[in-house]
C-alpha cells in the first residue's frame, strides 16, 4: 500500500524573514524624506540664478521658513495621530504675540515673566478645546474652528480697543527683550541661521521620543486607532486628548512668542491660515486623517519641504502665486502615499 505523502510544511509567519527594502517602503515618514530630497534637488536645477545646492545663506532662508511652519506642525501631528484636529493653532500664534506685547508694552511688565504667562494662556486655551471635545463628544474639527473665530475676533477687536489700533509696536522697548531674542529668536551663526531652527529640531526630538520611546507615545497610538479598545485595557484616552491639545496650543504660543521678538511687533492677522499648512506638513509627514499612524519624522521632512517650496520659488523666479498649487499638490500626492504605504503594512502583516 502506498504512503501518503505528508502535506507540506508552511513557515510560521512570525518567523519569515522581511527585507530591509520592505521594511524601509512601510515606513510611514519614508515618503516625506524622498519627497523632501526630490524638492531640494529638483530646485536645485531650477534655481539656476543661485547656489541652491552649496550656498548656506540659502538653507538658513528656507530652513528658517521650514521651522515657522515645523515647530507647531510636531504636536498638530501628535494631536492627528491621536485622531483629533486643531485649526486654531494658527491664530494661537497671533494671540500670543499680542498678548506678549501687550504685556510688556502696555502693561510695563518685564519680558520674561510675559513669557511665562503667554505660556500658561496657551495652556489653558488648549485645555478648554480638549476638555470640551471630551465631555460633550463634539468633532474637534467643530470645537477648535470655533475657537479659531474667537480668538481671532479678540484679536483685532480687543487689540484695537486697548491699544487704539489693530497692532502692538515696539515690543523691543520692554525690559528683558535683548537676553529673551537671543534665546528665542537670534542668529546663531554668521549665515543667518536662526534659534528657531534649533528650537524646531530640538522639539521634533522631544516628539519623536514621546511617540516611539515613551508609554504617552503608546495611548497616543492607542486613542487614535482604536479609542474603545483602548479604554478597556486602561489607557486614558480622555487625559490623553487633553494633553495632546495642550500641547498644541503651548507650542503654538511659543511660536507667537518667537515670532514677536523676532519681529518685535505683533499684527492682529498674525499666524491665521499657517493652520492647514501645519495639518499639511503632519499628512506629508504619514499621519492619516482618521488617526491612530504617522510619524514626527516625516512631519519634520513635510515641514522642510513646505520650507523649500516657499523659497525655492521665489529663487527659481516663478510666480509666488504656484506656491498654493504647489502645496495643493503635495498633499494630494502624501495621501495617496499615505494610504498605499498603510495598505502594504497591513498586507506585510
């Protein structure tokens, strides 16, 4: 009688080997890097009336554009991983200028001590949003556009009623100002690379950290993917989303602080619209729309790359006006990457 021969024998999935090309295309902030890359060369060639590509003068122009837009995009992307959005944090930029020049203009205060409260204001307005998307289970999308026409109705109608006009000046005249611009917002070499440079790299770390290092990183995950399942094993989803519009706000007014002692005069129209190129610079970056994937990283890159392109046009002598096509476009092109990118991780699985 004949043998049967026995069925072959299937590999444990958990033991087949991936390549490091698979691994490296299921990244989601490989996109943005040669995205970013692409940019850089491709101005490279059009800007033909600079050194684009040798001259540091030119880095310090876009990354310090790349920067205005990076510092705040790291928590707009935090918040979007952890399935929430935030469309005030362009007008927090502006009220926490004026509120900073305000105080040390009009109401004689020494500038450090401005500072502090600016960041406790952007704290607090962060803790109202998330409190409120919490308990009443509103869209955040809702919430915040709302606290968007707020704070942008304060601004100029309760500058120009304080102050008789819809802008603070002389910013630079309060005591303090030198030692706090050299911290926030000065040249830190001979090119004319900024602080904020440095503050941006240092906040995309501290973001990255938290998202990959850290168990915050793990409930930001958790209440963006699956928020129910989440708060069934115990992960505080509710504290999470607060913290996480805390942070958006608190950064979003060190940005305002960076930017009036940069400039050393804040306008009432300050920061409003950079909110969706910040939303723009996290879904470059990987993160989805519908939350729970992303990353800090790409968001950097995205941040970068939106920094090319505001100067890169003007260096290559095209119309400014290509600059909304051009961001128009890339975001389309991140989310089609995005979504194909989450397809093969979920096949690679």
């Amino acid at each position: 009688m004949a043998e049967t021969a026995a069925p072959p024998a299937h590999p444990d999935e958990r033991l087949v080997r991936v390549g490091p090309l698979a691994r490296l295309l299921t990244r989601p902030d490989i996109g943005a890097f040669v995205g970013a890359l692409g940019v850089y060369l491709a101005f490279g060639y059009f800007a033909r009336g600079v050194d684009w590509l040798g001259d540091p003068g030119i880095a310090a122009n876009w990354t310090d554009q790349a920067a205005q837009y990076g510092i705040v995009a790291v928590p707009v992307a935090l918040l979007m991983i952890g399935g929430e959005f935030d469309l005030s944090a362009g007008v927090m930029i502006g009220s926490s200028g004026l509120l900073l020049g305000y105080l040390t203009t009009h109401a004689d205060m020494n500038i450090w001590p401005a500072i502090l409260l600016v960041l406790l204001f952007g704290l607090a307005i962060g803790f109202i949003n998330g409190y409120t998307v919490v308990r009443t289970k509103l869209p955040s999308f809702i919430v915040t556009l709302a606290t968007f026409f707020v704070l942008q109705g304060v601004n100029a109608a309760g500058t120009l009623k304080l102050t008789g006009q819809t802008a603070i000046q002389n910013i630079d005249s309060a005591s303090g100002f030198d030692s706090a611009r050299r911290f926030f917002a000065s040249d830190v070499t001979t090119y004319g690379f900024k602080v904020k440079v440095i503050w941006w790299i240092g906040i995309t770390i501290v973001g990255a950290w938290l998202l990959a290092k850290s168990r915050f990183g793990n409930w930001i995950y958790s209440a963006g993917g699956e928020p129910n399942s989440a708060r069934n094993v115990g992960v505080p989803v509710a504290r999470t989303k607060i913290t996480l519009f805390m942070m958006t706000s608190g950064i979003a007014a060190l940005m305002g602080i960076i930017e009036a002692l940069e400039l050393r005069s804040m306008q009432s129209k300050e920061g409003i619209g950079l909110e969706f190129i910040f939303i723009i610079c996290a879904v470059v970056g990987g993160c989805l729309l519908t939350g729970g994937f992303g990353s800090v990283i790409g968001t950097f890159f995205g941040a970068a790359m939106l920094g090319m392109v505001q100067l890169g046009i003007v260096d290559a002598q095209w119309d400014s006006n290509w600059t909304y096509t051009f961001q128009g476009a890339i975001l389309f092109a991140a989310v089609l990457l995005n979504t194909a990118i989450r397809a093969r991780m979920r096949r690679a699985r």
